[in-house]
C-alpha cells in the first residue's frame, strides 16, 4: 500500500528538482514489536524520502523534524535520482540507502505525529501526517499518513 499524488512535470527545467519530485514516501513510526528502546527497536522507527525525478538531489542542510521539534539534518547526502533513503532513529552507520539520527529515544508518536521534510532554505517539500490527534479522518492509515502538501 502506498500514496502517491500524480503531479505533471514541467517540461522547461529538468535540471532542477521540483518539490513534488522529493517526499515523504513510507513512515514506521510503530517500531515493530516491544517499544524497549533498544538500538535494534529504535531503528525499526523510520522514514522514507523517495526522490521521484531522474536527476540526483543535494539534500545537504535538508531536514526531517516532528511535532515536537526533534530534527535531523543532512549532511553531504545525495539522494540519487529514482531512489529512497530510509531515515531510522537509532545508531548506525550512514550508506546509501540508509542514515540514521543517531537518537537513544524515539521520535515519532504512535498515537499521532507529522514529519516534515524541509530544504536548505527552510521551505517544506513534503509533511505526512498520522494518528488520532488529528480531525481529518483521512488523515489516518496504518504504519503511514497521507500526504499534505
């Protein structure tokens, strides 16, 4: 299962991305199994940013952030074009398709959050939003949120 808006790509400025071609594709913010905060279930917490377009992306200074403000920055990443980066909240070591936030806790709420992803210049390329706390009933799907733009 997964949500995805269809936007018309402009045909003038292929070298630049566009911001729906960078988002937030898929959230586990339920860890799997017990919340024991160990390293294993932290990094079962995490969020994926697909870019959507051919073209490479510099997310250096990008950022992902909660509710509360807890935030990850990018640093000398690049997103490769027609693929994912999967954003765990634990310890790890960075690679391709994987980084972490290097967290002891966990960051996204089970019962309700919104990730934001926002560019080097603050402004915000994709938010999903999850859970109860939110009077827009759509605004709720297991494991992932729908987009708002």
């Amino acid at each position: 299962m997964t949500a995805a808006i269809a936007v018309p790509a402009s045909a003038a400025d292929h070298h630049r991305w566009h911001r729906w071609d960078v988002q937030i594709s898929r959230v586990q913010y339920d860890s799997p199994g017990r919340d024991d905060r160990t390293n294993r279930s932290l990094n079962g917490e995490w969020v994926e940013i697909t870019n959507d377009s051919r073209w490479a992306v510099d997310l250096d200074g990008w950022t992902l952030s909660d509710r509360d403000g807890h935030t990850y920055e990018f640093r000398h990443y690049r997103l490769e074009g027609r693929s994912t980066v999967r954003v765990h909240t634990g310890v790890g070591l960075d690679a391709r398709h994987d980084v972490y936030q290097d967290r002891r806790n966990y960051v996204w709420n089970n019962d309700g959050d919104t990730a934001t992803l926002r560019n080097d210049r603050n402004r915000i390329v994709d938010s999903v939003s999850w859970g109860s706390r939110y009077d827009d009933p759509d605004s709720w799907t297991p494991r992932w949120g729908g987009h708002h733009h």
